[in-house]
C-alpha cells in the first residue's frame, strides 16, 4: 500500500543523563525505538524512516545492527527545533510515497503496538481523514497535549505549556502517533511556525492547519492507554520497565507458562516460551531468545539471543547466542558462551563453562570443565576439570573429541587436538598429540614414593590440632578465629 513510518528520535533527552541518545535507553534490554520499530515491523510497515540528531552516529550504528523485516532510513535532523520541525526534514523522503499514508511516531513512547497502528489507520481510512490522532484517557494529563474535540472530530492540540486553565482539566492526551494522508501532511508542514510558549515547531500544529484547509482531523482512542507513555528520566524509565515486565508475565501466564514468584523475573518483548514451562524466580530472558515446551527454568538463569528445546532442565545457568536442544539438563552454575551447541540428552554439571563448541548427542559433562572451540561427538563422557587448551597467548586452535570418548579427570587437551572415536585419556594427563580411535593416551609423570618421609612431620601436626581442640573447650580464642584489625 506504500504506508510508511516516520519515528521522531532526534532528542537528546538532557534528564535521562545518558551518553546515548534517549531513544537508545533500553527497556526490558531493549532500545526504545526497538520496540517502536517492531511495533511498525508486526503493522506490516515496510519502510520506515528514523528522525536523528542527538549523537546521530550511534543511533545509526544501532539501526545497522539489527536484523530487520523493513527499510529503515535515517535522516538527520541538525537542530532539534521541534516536533514539526523533525518531520519536515522527512519531506524529501515522505514525497515518494505521497498517495498513501504516514505514520508518524515517538520513538520514546515504546509501548505502542501493532493492533493499534493498524486499528487506528481502520479508523483513518474509514472517517477519511487528513489526520488521525492516536489518543489515550489519562487521570493524569500533566505534560501531554490535550485533545480538543467538536461534534465532528477535534480541532486541535493544545500543549500544557500552551493550555488556558479550562483546557488543563482535559484527560485525553496526544500519545504522539498520528497517522496523516501523507500528501496532505506535505502541503502544511511548510506552514508551521514556532509562535508558541516553546518556541518550537509542533507537529501538532498541523491538525488545525488541515482543518482550515477543509479537510478532516480525528481522534482515535488507544484501548491501551499504555501506548502514550513515555520516559524523560531514570525513575519514568524504571516506571516503565516495571510496567513492561507485569504485561508480559501476564501474557506468558495466559498462554500457559508458570512462574512461581515473579522476583526479578524479566522476559524481553520478543522472547517466545512454549506452554507448560516453568519459570522460577530471577530468571531473565532477553532479545531473540525461544524456550520450548515443559521447560524449567530454575532461579537466576540468564537467557540471551538463544534457542532452547522442549523439556530442557535449567538451573543457574547463563547462555548467550546459544543453542540447547532437547530433553538437556544444565547446572547449577554454568555459563554458555556465544556460538555453543549443545544437543539433545546433554547433561551438564556444575561450574563448566563452554564457549564455540558443540557437544554431541548423550554426552556427559559432570563438573568443573571448560570447554572452548571444540567439537565433541556423541556419548562422549567428561571426568572432572578437564580443559581444553586452546589458547597459546596469540591464536585460538580447536578440539575435536570423537563419539564414545572418555576423558580422564583433570586431562588437559592441547589444542588443535583430536581425540579418536571411543578413546580414553588417563586422568591428569596433558595430551598434546592426536589420539587414534580406541586407544588410550596417558601422559602424566609417575609418582615416586618416599617411604618414612612424613612420619617425623605428623606428630607437630596431630599436636596442633588437640591444641585447638583444647582451647575451643576452655573458651579461649584460637589464633584463626581471630579478627584481623
Ligand atoms: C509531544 C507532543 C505532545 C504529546 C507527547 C506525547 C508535540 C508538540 N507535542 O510532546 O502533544 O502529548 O509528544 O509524548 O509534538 N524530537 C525530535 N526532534 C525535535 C524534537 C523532538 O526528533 O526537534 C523527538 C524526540 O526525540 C522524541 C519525540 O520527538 O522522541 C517527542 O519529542 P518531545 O520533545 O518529547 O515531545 P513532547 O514534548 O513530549
Ligand atoms: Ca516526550
């Protein structure tokens, strides 16, 4: 249809105190003008153009970052001189799709969303309207513009600076999104002026523009009066993380999800979970992140950019860029590093830490293990604190460990390595050549035995322990039990 977006986020947003543009502050992990730009993604807007001005560069480097279903072009605002003024500098740009419609955004409103973009262009269409205003009732209105509404739809906007006592008592405000008939919206944007308390160019100044031109303006109200709120500050930020993250538990428990204390519990907007997982308190499950069916999430897991099976088991457990397969069981304390794979049936134990690899289907890795750059086949069974080396100080080097290997206690594997299939390393042993298949590689010095040795050195020892004894007894302090000034 040739709609296109148009998100003001050229402001710099002085209270938020950031070194960021304020669009970039996140909510639920998430910029705000990401969750403006999804919002238009999922109302099937295919080109959208970003206002900047504040440090422009990072906000570009942002937009170039994500992985994105539309266009998204930025345009350069050199001085914030006003909403109005933002969108005029999108003329150029609006000019190619004049005979449909534009939606304009705030890109420091994030909660927006799809059905009321698409419910409020319904509205627009059907009223044929030069101007739809997405509205919301507020107890509250200090700071918004204020709908002024006639018998046929509004007349105009009136800012709080700008409000005559009477029209402070307004409680439906502008949220900032409008949609215009795009070709209209170029022939009064050159007409605004800055004569107002501000100073600045309004956007909102258009809706009576349009109307002196015959045309027709409209209100429509958002049945989430959520859609107009914004952050201009740390405390408004926290606000509405806290809103965010109630909203979206509550979806997830409609959907068939359990969480059993919502404490520290924070799922980001585009994190899918499948139905009868559990979800235990502290958990945090951030950007493109999917968990399967008949989950548990234990406490304090940390979910990033990854991918995760049904019926997998977590607990404690931090995984970035990751993917987990089915029917896996990790933890208490494990960490999962980007580019790791870990396929189905897996068992993890505590304190490993795997980073580049994959691990194949059925393997053990019970406890204190560090796995980086290496493929490990199926079967394989890791003792305790096994390392893989694959670092000499100046390049990276990988392991590969064949199916139904096992690995000794505390082997290290210097890489690049190869363990063959079914082989077996002897604890303590530091393997620095490829093992064939089936075989089993020690590498460890023998132990001398120094007979009598010790003898003379225990009876100190045994003596210093009824000491402390004796002294526990008497009430008297002992040299270790004491606190160091
Ligand atoms: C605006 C509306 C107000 C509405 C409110 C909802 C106007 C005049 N007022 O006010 O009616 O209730 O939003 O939140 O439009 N921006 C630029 N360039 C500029 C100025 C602003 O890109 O020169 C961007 C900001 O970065 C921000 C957005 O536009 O993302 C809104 O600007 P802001 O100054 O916060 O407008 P409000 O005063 O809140
Ligand atoms: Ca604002």
């Amino acid at each position: 249809m040739g709609n296109v977006a148009v998100i003001l986020a050229g402001g710099q947003g002085k209270r938020m105190k950031s070194e960021k543009p304020k669009v970039l502050c996140s909510v639920l992990g998430e910029p705000m003008i990401e969750w403006v730009l999804t919002a238009c993604e999922n109302a099937d807007i295919e080109d959208i153009c970003v206002i900047k001005g504040y440090k422009a560069q990072l906000l570009d480097e942002y937009v170039q970052s994500r992985s994105t279903r539309s266009e998204v072009t930025t345009i350069l605002q050199e001085e914030q001189l006003g909403t109005g003024h933002a969108v005029m500098q999108a003329a150029d740009f609006l000019k190619s799709f004049s005979d449909a419609n534009t939606l304009v955004l705030n890109g420091d409103a994030p909660f927006i969303d799809a059905q009321t973009i698409q419910d409020a262009l319904d509205y627009h269409v059907n009223n044929d309207s030069a101007v739809t205003v997405v509205t919301a009732r507020l107890e509250n209105p200090t700071g918004y513009g204020r709908i002024i509404r006639t018998d046929e739809g509004i007349s105009g906007i009136v800012e709080q600076k700008d409000c005559e006592p009477y029209q402070l008592a307004i409680t439906e405000v502008n949220s900032g999104c409008y949609w215009f008939k795009t070709e209209k919206l170029l022939e009064v944007l050159s007409e605004i002026t800055n004569d107002n308390a501000q100073g600045e160019y309004y956007l909102t100044d258009c809706v009576e523009l349009l109307i002196q031109k015959g045309l027709r303006a409209h209100a429509y109200i958002s049945r989430n009066p959520n859609v107009v709120l914004g952050a201009n500050d740390r405390r408004a930020l926290l606000a509405l993380n806290d809103i965010a993250r109630a909203e979206i538990i509550g979806r997830h428990l409609d959907a068939g999800i359990e969480v059993c204390c919502s404490d520290g519990v924070s799922i980001g907007n585009n994190v899918t979970i499948g139905q009868g997982t559990v979800i235990h308190s502290g958990v945090i499950l951030r950007g493109s992140t999917t968990i399967g069916e008949n989950c548990v999430l234990g406490n304090n897991c940390i979910i990033e950019n990854t991918t995760v099976g049904n019926r997998v088991n977590l607990n404690n457990v931090q995984a970035y860029d990751s993917i987990i397969e089915d029917n896996v069981k990790i933890g208490p304390f494990v960490q999962l590093r980007p580019g790791t794979h870990i396929k189905r049936g897996v068992k993890i134990g505590d304190f490993v830490e795997i980073k580049n690899s994959t691990i194949g289907e059925y393997t053990a890795v019970a406890h204190l293990t560090y796995i980086g750059d290496s493929d490990v086949g199926a079967n394989v069974n890791f003792g305790c604190g096994v390392v893989t080396v694959n670092y000499n100080g100046d390049k990276k080097f990988r392991t590969v460990i064949g199916d139904n290997a096992f690995i000794g206690c505390n082997t290290n594997l210097i890489a690049p390595v190869r363990v063959g299939n079914g082989a077996y390393t002897g604890a303590g042993s530091t393997i620095t050549k490829d093992i064939p298949d089936n075989a089993l590689a020690v590498g460890r010095a023998k132990a001398e035995i120094r007979e009598g040795y010790a003898a003379s050195k225990l009876h100190n020892r045994i003596e210093k322990y009824e000491q402390i004894k004796k002294n526990e007894e008497s009430g008297e302090q002992n040299e270790s039990d004491k606190v160091s000034e």
